[in-house]
C-alpha cells in the first residue's frame, strides 16, 4: 500500500511538468536552413586552357561559371553565373616520339552572396598521341621517323561542363525569414481594493487619505 501512494504521489508531480513541455514552443524566430556539404554544383569552364605555345603553367587560375541554379527548398541560393576558380596543378607539353600534351586541374571555390564557398572537382584533358605502334616500328628501322613526330596538344575550351561537389555546410537564412522581434508582454492593470460600503478610493489619494475612508 505504501508503494501505490508513493507511485501515485510522484505521478502527481510529474504531471505538471510534462504538460508544461508538451506545449513548449519559441516565438519570434526564423527556422535555421543548411545548404549541406556535398551538393553538386555545375560549372562550366569561361576561357581556354591549352598546352599548345607552353604557355600554361602550374599554378595558374583559371574562371569558371555556375551553370544550373542551385537551390534550397525550392528556392535559388546559389544564382546561374556566379563565379568560380580553379587551378592548374599537371602541365606536360606534347613532344616527340608521338608524346601528346595533358593538363589536370582542381577546383576551389565559387562564390555567392560575396562569400567563398569552398568546393572540389577537376577538369583534365589528355591531348591524342601520334603515330602509334608504327611509331615503334619506325624508332627502330628509322630512327628520324619516330623522333619527329609528336602529339596533339591539351586542350579544354570554353564551355566546358564541370561537375563540382561543396565541402562545407553553408548555414542560410533568406531575406523574407529574418528572426521577428520578440512578443512584447503587456502587464494587466492593478486592481485598486475597494471599501466596505462599495466607496471607489481616487487613484492619486494618500495612503492616510485611503485609511479614512
């Protein structure tokens, strides 16, 4: 009997507080979004990347432009054109004996909404080696033949579409989605004590006046 009072008493006492959570709730706040990393973003390349003239070095930057919005709960986050950078980081020229020409690179950012939204992908392109297995041939039976003949150059031109993925989780708030400002809480007025009799006391009356009536 005394464990069924107990058990009772502390249903008693958890009542209020489970109520009070149930119907928990925050006024006045926008709810947070999050563009997650590892959405795709599609790029295209804005100018051309070459070995022919051995112009193109290592480290070089080169632009690109998103081409496909990206959006967030339907809506555009990321707009069509927004700029985007990319490296070089492989360069070889073509060159004799039918060597062909190969560039690789790396994404690193685009940008949105002024900020720099860190990405990663690449763009490569391997230029046609010449001449083949008579390459080999002619190395051995006639060595000028071989030697002179080169491959085709790398190229990447512009337009070029470019698969990039985002590596950071990038927290969004859209402009019609501000926080509001708090609900402001109005007090409800005092009531002043009324005497026996139903006599109203003023309001600006002292308190030795009030004691009189």
């Amino acid at each position: 009997m005394k464990y069924l009072v107990g058990a009772a008493l502390l249903a008693v006492l958890c009542a209020p507080a489970t109520a009070q959570e149930s119907s928990a709730w925050v006024v006045g706040g926008a709810p947070s979004t999050v563009l997650r990393s590892g959405t795709p973003i599609s790029l295209r390349t804005t100018s051309e990347l070459t070995t022919k003239g051995k112009h193109l070095k290592v480290g070089d930057r080169f632009t690109l432009e998103v081409g496909e919005a990206v959006l967030l709960n339907g809506r555009v986050v990321i707009p069509i054109g927004s700029p985007a950078v990319g490296e070089v980081t492989s360069i070889r020229n073509k060159g004799m004996w039918g060597k062909s020409g190969n560039i690789e690179t790396r994404l690193l950012y685009v940008t949105a909404n002024d900020r720099r939204l860190r990405i990663s992908g690449s763009v490569n392109d391997k230029g046609k080696k010449n001449g083949g297995g008579a390459i080999a041939t002619s190395a051995i039976v006639f060595l000028p033949a071989g030697f002179f003949m080169t491959g085709t150059s790398a190229l990447i031109p512009p337009g070029t579409v470019v698969n990039a993925i985002l590596e950071e989780d990038v927290p969004v708030i859209f402009a019609d989605q501000t926080p509001a400002a708090p609900a402001m809480t109005i007090p409800a007025p005092a009531v002043a004590p009324q005497p026996a009799g139903g006599a109203v006391i003023p309001a600006n009356a002292s308190t030795a006046s009030a004691q009189q009536w």
